[in-house]
C-alpha cells in the first residue's frame, strides 16, 4: 500500500495536524479539460465526474478551483480513503471557496470510508423542496475495511438548499459507526430537515465527536413528516461529545417535535457557550432552544443562551421506548423567554418511557412573561420524574405567569435555594393539584425548599440589571457581555446560595456563565451569575477628636450576613469593640451608608488603621 505524507496551502490555512511531505494533488477548474492529467491548475480536470473516476489514497489531495461552481456530487468509497496521519483533502485553491452545486442529490457523499477532510467549500444544493439528499454525508454501514471508522474533519464549509441534512454522519446495519469526527465552522442552512447530525443503529455508538463554532439556521422541518424535523443540531447515538461555541436559530418552522440544539441515545456530551433562539413548531411539540433527551446519560448542558423559542429553552424528555436516562446536569445557563407556544416552559420535564432520574439544576437564571397565547412556566414537570434536584436557581415570572407547576407527585424532587420571584404579580406555584399564593406556604404544604430540618429559599426581587432585556446576541464569542442578567452590586442574590459542595457533595464546575470564579467570594451565589459582594468604604475622617469611617450595604438589611468593622494600630492585633456604627441613612437606592466611630479619642501621633469584615451566618 501506498503512504504519503502531505502538506498544503489553500486559501485558507487549516490548523488540521497534517505531516510534512507530498502525496499526489489534483485540480479540477473551469478553464480544465478531463484529458488533461489533473496535477497541477495548468492541467486540471474539468468536472466532478472526471474526478470521481480517480481513486485517491492517504495523504492525496482534490483541489476546485475558488469562486467556481461545479456540478456534480464528489463521491468516496473503498478501498478510498485515508489514515488519522494522513488524510485525503478535498478543498479549494486560488481565491474564495469553489462551489459544489449537487442539485437533487448529495453534494459530497463517503461511503464506508473514513480518513478524510471536507474544507473551505460550498455545498448547495437545488432547494430543500426539491433535493432528495444531504449537503455532507457520511455513511458507514459495515461494508468497508472496519466497523468503526477513524477521522473525518468537516470544516470552514457552507450547506444549504438540501432535501435532508446539511451535514450529517450516519451508521447503520449494526454496530457501525465514526470515531475522532471534528464539525468546526460550519454554516448549514435552507436545508429540509436539520443543519448537523449524527445517528447510528444503537446508542453510543460514535466516540470523540466535536461540533464548535458552527451556525445552524432556517432549517424548517418537512410538513406531515413521520418523525421530528426541522432541527438545528442534533447528536444521535455518540459517545464523548462536545458541542460549544454555536449558534441555532429559526428553525423547525414547518415541522415538528424540532429542537435548536439536543442530543438523545447518547453518553458524556457536553452542550456549553451556544445561543439557540427562535427556533419554532408547527405543531403541538418541542421547538426549543436545548434538550438533553431520551437515553441521554453523563451529560452536561452548561453555560448556554437561550431565548424566544417556541418549546422549553431547556428540555429533560424521555421518549417512549429510550433507554435509561440519568446522571445528568444543567447548570449556569440562561432563559429569556422560552414557552412561546403550547404553553411551554423554561425548564420542561416529560417522561414517556422508562424514568427520569438523578438529574442536577442549579445556578440557571430564568425569564418568563406571558406569551402571545397560551400560558408559561418558568419550571413545569408534564409527567412524573424522580430524584431531580433544583437548586440555586433565580426564577422570574411577570404577568402572572406560574413559578412552578407539577401535574403530580414527584418522588425524590427537591427544591433548594431557590428565588422565586413574580415581578409584583401574585405568586403561583401549582404543585399536585394544589396551587400556593406564598412561598411559605408552598414549603409547609409540600415539604419543598428545607435542607434539613432549616428553611431554604427565597422570594425577594433579585435586582438583576435588566431582566428582559437580554435581547440576541448572534455570536457565541459574545455570550460573556449578556450584562442584563448579571447581579447587580447590591443584590440580595450574592453571596445567598447553598454551598452545594459541602452540603451535598455537588462538584459545580469552575466557572459561573460569565466566566467568574466558582465560588467566587464567600459563597456561590442564585443565579448564573456569581459575584462578589462590594465592599465599598468612604474616605475616613475626624468627628470631635473621634476617628469616623463609612460604608455602604444593601438594603433591606440583609439576615444572613454580618458586617463587622476592626481597627489596629500595628495591622497584626484587630479589635472589634474599639469602632462601632453609630448613623444609618437609607440612600434610596437599594443601599445604606453606616458611618463608624471609634470609641476611643484619636491620638494625632498613632496611626489608626481599619477593616470591615463581611461573613455568612450560619
């Protein structure tokens, strides 16, 4: 067998670990002719077609010709292919991206191969309506070398105008799947029914899958098709996945049951810095910004934006029929009005087989107002679950919109330090068939919001910056300038959350959405945002001979904290008597100035130095 290494330039230069050396490189031009050798851009090939009929090995190279169209669908199948170490490139050369206009089918097609790079290309197809196929496809259904097939690499590429998938990785007839498989600044868009996918016969079958930086939109789904459409991007049947750093938006319009980003039958997959936002459904299910779904385990959804969307902004579903689905978290996310149709919710629960359990949520910060029909939720349990636990997290409602709703009994269910919080609307939280006017009286009825025998929770006004007003971002590199649900200085919300690590051995991660320390002060605080307190001291002075000081706190006075002011003359022995508060004055603006006086005269000679410090109650 033949094995080369190669190296490339194309008009952009891809950071893709290939090895120095030189395979065979061929060019196919508009200005080529198909008898021509196809080596050099002096004697390239003309069509696709003359290109298929070339068998490629590792490290070998297909070259179209930038700001050129050509029709036609590149087509791989064994023995093609090439190696992790040295792949076969299929690319543009010269200025701008060469175009693959595949008409009513694929515009590139690798069947039970693997070893290879799609770059720096457009792929357009004849219209969603009309095209048959997918933008991109792999497919492995065990007829090549190997059940499992190594390295594919999609990136800097343009799908649209495609019957199915912009780019989609499939196994099927058993087993059969992809391993190391990298989608990275992919545009997928006007295609039928998804942006990116993958899927397989059985669950977790596709390992060390990434998807980053890529934009999925207007993708709308097929009217009256037999299963979910319309999707943005959705990992089927992967093991170790990472998605981040993407943006899905208006899709799912024609279809139903669609989710901006998701994954289902899926282990260790991690969902973090994307915004989905208006995505929609035709029909009476789903059109959410994220969801972890049927058969999901392990699996994170963390640090993630969502908003407007028809369905859930984040949705914990079990279909029927899916295996087990556990041990998951979502964490330090935010909602900005989700539930937009057929009374959605912020945070949705349903479970249509067998069971969802063991799921962590905490530290997500939650918007809801009323929707133009219908009502909403900030958190809504459709079906029974069990041992879910929800803590640390900020829910807002206007409008009258309920807090929380649960069809029914919930074994295992725990709320815990939580703000609840309805915009000076009256509080609702239906929980059992029971409906409660008060967080006080939602805790004694259910049980809910105590650790232990203590009382947790709130329902205060968080004093967000601009709850609401979080508005589209566009760009997943931005999502750390969301300001509007940042905490503002004297928020009662800082520094007020449970310790989750102590007190139930929570690993929160080392980060809050904004990229702030976790903890980051005395304590996590509710919410995806995690700041510290102020301490803001006012220039020291002299009152009567006596040493004065102030300082400024929030107000109302908060219970669970103590200010507490020292003085030293040597900065090694601290004393705490020696300065006490003696003036109050509310500022007006959620803040209070307490002004300090040494209980002893000041001596002109001595210097006099002074600390405040602020600690939690226990």
């Amino acid at each position: 067998m033949k094995v080369c290494l190669v190296s490339f330039f194309v008009a952009v230069v891809l950071a893709l670990a290939i090895p120095q050396g030189r395979c065979a490189v061929y060019y196919v031009s508009s200005f080529g002719q198909d008898t021509n050798s196809g080596t050099s851009p002096a004697a390239a090939w003309r069509t696709i077609a003359r290109a298929n009929n070339q068998s490629l090995i590792s490290g070998d190279q297909l070259l179209f010709q930038g700001g050129t169209t050509f029709s036609g669908t590149i087509v791989f199948g064994p023995p093609e292919g090439g190696t992790k170490v040295n792949p076969i490139l299929v690319s543009s050369y010269g200025t701008g991206r060469a175009t693959i206009h595949g008409g009513n089918t694929n515009g590139f097609y690798a069947y039970n191969c693997a070893g290879l790079i799609v770059s720096n290309l457009n792929f357009a197809g004849s219209g969603r309506t009309t095209n048959q196929n997918s933008g991109i496809e792999f497919y492995n259904d065990g007829g090549g070398s190997a059940r499992m097939l190594d390295f594919l690499r999609v990136a800097q590429v343009d799908v649209s105008g495609f019957g199915f998938v912009g780019v989609v990785i499939g196994g099927w007839n058993g087993t059969n799947a992809y391993r190391d498989v990298r989608v990275t600044q992919a545009d997928t868009h006007d295609n039928a029914t998804a942006g990116i996918q993958t899927y397989a016969q059985y669950p977790n079958l596709h390992s060390n899958v990434y998807v980053g930086a890529c934009r999925a939109w207007n993708n709308p789904g097929k009217t009256n098709a037999s299963g979910n459409t319309g999707n943005g991007i959705v990992l089927g049947q992967v093991n170790n996945a990472l998605i981040e750093r993407c943006v899905a938006w208006t899709n799912g319009w024609l279809g139903d049951a669609a989710v901006g980003i998701w994954c289902y039958d899926s282990t260790k997959v991690t969902i973090q810095f994307c915004e989905s936002h208006r995505n929609r459904t035709a029909g009476t299910h789903d059109g959410g910004g994220f969801d972890l779904d049927g058969g999901t385990t392990s699996s994170v959804m963390q640090y993630n934006y969502s908003h407007d969307n028809d369905g859930a902004g984040y949705g914990v579903y079990e279909y029927v029929g899916a295996p087990v689905y556990s041990n998951n978290i979502i964490r330090f996310n935010i909602s900005e009005n989700d539930g937009r149709k057929n009374s959605y919710s912020a945070i949705q629960f349903w479970n249509g087989a067998g069971g969802i359990h063991d799921l962590e949520i905490y530290n997500n910060t939650i918007f809801i107002s009323p929707p133009a029909s219908g009502s909403a939720r900030a958190v809504y349990f459709q079906t029974t679950v069990s041992n879910i636990h929800l803590r640390n997290n900020l829910f807002i409602t206007t409008g009258g919109m309920r807090l929380v709703e649960a069809a029914n009994s919930q074994p295992g269910v725990l709320f815990q330090g939580n703000n609840y919080w309805s915009s000076g609307a009256a509080f609702s939280i239906r929980w059992g068939g029971t409906t409660y006017s008060s967080l006080n009286a939602w805790r004694t009825g259910s049980g809910l919001e105590m650790v232990g025998a203590s009382p947790s929770g709130f329902s205060v006004e968080p004093q967000l910056v601009n709850a609401g007003g979080g508005g589209t971002l566009g760009d997943a590199a931005l999502l750390e300038s969301l300001t509007a649900y940042q905490l503002k200085p004297w928020s009662p919300m800082r520094e007020a959350g449970l310790n989750l690590a102590a007190l139930f051995g929570v690993n929160t991660g080392l980060r809050d959405f904004y990229g702030n320390p976790v903890p980051n002060g005395l304590t996590v605080d509710v919410g995806a945002h995690d700041a510290v307190l102020p301490d803001t001291w006012l220039t020291p002075g002299m009152d009567a001979g006596y040493f004065t000081a102030s300082y400024l706190r929030g107000t109302p006075t908060r219970s669970d904290l103590a200010y507490t002011p020292e003085v030293s003359d040597d900065f090694s022995s601290w004393c705490t008597n020696c300065i006490l508060p003696v003036q109050t004055n509310n500022l007006g603006d959620g803040t209070e100035l307490i002004k300090l006086r040494q209980t002893t005269p000041a001596s002109a000679s001595a210097k006099t130095f002074m600390r405040l410090k602020i600690g939690r109650l226990p």
